[in-house]
C-alpha cells in the first residue's frame, strides 16, 4: 500500500485522541492493530484500501487465529478495523464495510476472579503503624470501597474527594465523570493519611496519592506495594488493583442484586459489561446449594 494508506492510519487515530479522548495506551492498540492488518494486506499485494474485501478480512482473521491469538483478542482487532473501515466510508475510500460481516470465532468467557470478603477483610486488616502503611491502607481501602480502577486511583486529585459528604469525583474511561460513594472504613483511612500527606507534599502535585517525595504514585507502585501487603497478609492468590475492584462488585451485587446500580458504580457504559458479575454470584449460590442442599449432587458423592 502507498504512503496514503498509512496516512488514513494516521488521521483515523487522530480523530480517536481528539473526539473521543481515548487514554494514550487504547490510542496504541488502535494504532498496532490498524497496522498489523495494513501489513497483511501488503502482503496479499492488496494495492489501497479500497481494494479490501470481506475475503481479506477473513483471511486475516484467519492468519492471526493460526498465530494463536484468543478470540477475545481477535474481537478486538475486528473491533479496530471495523471502526476503521466505517471511517473510510464516510470519507468516500469505500462503498461499503466488508468486516461487519466478519466474526471472530468465539471463545469462552473467562470470568474475573475475586476475593471473599473474608480474604478482603484480612487484606484490608494489616497495621497501619508508619507513614507507608497508613497511606497503603487508605489507598487499598479507597480501591475496594468504590470499585475504582488503577488508572483512576493514581489519576485522583484532593479536590476529588469531599469526606463530608463521604464521596469521590472519578474520572472513568472515555473521561466520563462519575460521582461514587466513599465508605466509612475508607474515609477514616483517607482522613488519616490526608494528615500524613500534608507533610510529604512539595506542594507542586494535588495527586491524592504520593510517594515520599510528593510526587504522584505510578500505577506499577501501586500494583507492586499491593501485591506485597497480600504476601505479607498470608493471601496464597496473586492480588492485583483489578481484582479489587472485581471484588466490589461481585461482594455489592451479592448483597444488593442491583445490577443496573453496580454498572453505575463502576461507570460501565454497557450492561452488558457488568452481567459478567452475575455469573460470579451464581457461583456463589451453586457453592452453598451444593453443601446445603440434601439433594444436591456433590462430586465426590457421584
């Protein structure tokens, strides 16, 4: 393909960052995957873009299933390229989208994994005796309360909070703004850390989180200090930020049944996003049926 191809590429992404403010690692993924897919076509000596077929797509789909990638993430590069390629024809580069008729081939769906609130409990239970700790505890507890994301806990600024009113202003994926609610565990934790904070800050970062330096935490130190607190709690599951908030949701809805108040927590733009906690609460139910129930079928009976 011409120099052109790569330029429609270009401007597509351009118009990702400026209309829909995507976050600079989605910006990333468009772009490798929109390249991935030029590649194969130059490779099938396919001359422009408005020589791409549905057969192309198909073929590349193909190509990459045979590379071993998972459905899910073939999903998401078909996602990419559809997106593309309606772009293209609103620009008149095609007359039509030959990969909306294009599926990937399907997968199954792997459900997030959570702690029990017992092991959320003795996570959140460590000593918060020094600077360090109180500032892990308020963050942990922060995380679990509101079913932040990483991205949103290390992107938090003091103006954000408002501990009167127990609640957190968050700036979620598509920088959609939602209002979520703060425990009463999380915001002791914060208050105490707040106090810490005044001491570390050189006064040059709002960030709610900071290292001893008053710089905002990166989100790989958040990963990391929690990962060590699980280990130091005699947790034997690799905790990560994710599944905190995978927890929040699973331990709200099995206590709430409220799905559509869950996807709002969670800022899901799509329900559909959410249905995959009600998965995990069956699970739930199936474990107490089955050691409860006198006419439940267990496995080691049968």
């Amino acid at each position: 393909m011409s120099d052109l191809a790569e330029d429609w590429i270009s401007r597509y992404v351009a118009k990702l960052a400026n209309e829909r403010r995507l976050s600079a690692h989605t910006l990333s993924a468009y772009s490798r995957d929109l390249r991935q897919f030029r590649c194969y076509c130059d490779a099938q000596n396919l001359l422009g873009w408005r020589n791409v077929s549905e057969h192309s797509v198909r073929g590349y789909v193909g190509w990459r299933h045979r590379q071993g990638l998972s459905g899910r993430s073939l999903q998401r590069e078909l996602s990419s390229i559809r997106g593309f390629l309606d772009y293209l024809l609103e620009h008149g580069e095609l007359s039509h989208n030959p990969a909306r008729a294009v599926r990937a081939p399907k997968t199954g769906r792997r459900l997030p994994k959570t702690l029990d609130v017992d092991q959320t409990a003795r996570l959140l239970s460590f000593a918060a005796d020094d600077e360090l700790s109180i500032r892990d505890r308020a963050l942990f507890e922060l995380v679990y309360s509101c079913g932040l994301r990483l991205s949103e806990v290390t992107n938090l600024s003091v103006n954000d909070l408002d501990l009167r009113e127990l609640t957190v202003q968050v700036l979620g994926k598509g920088r959609k703004v939602r209002i979520v609610p703060v425990g009463r565990m999380a915001a002791d934790a914060l208050k105490q850390w707040l106090g810490v904070r005044a001491t570390w800050s050189n006064g040059d970062d709002a960030a709610v989180f900071t290292t001893r330096r008053g710089t905002r935490m990166h989100p790989r130190s958040v990963q990391k200090r929690l990962h060590q607190w699980a280990l130091k709690q005699g947790l034997d599951v690799h905790v990560h930020p994710h599944m905190l908030r995978h927890s929040f949701a699973s331990h709200v809805l099995e206590s709430s049944r409220d799905l559509r108040a869950v996807q709002e927590l969670l800022g899901h733009a799509d329900i559909s996003t959410t249905q995959i906690y009600t998965h995990l609460d069956f699970q739930h139910l199936a474990k107490i049926y089955d050691s409860a129930h006198p006419r439940a079928r267990r496995k080691k009976d049968s």
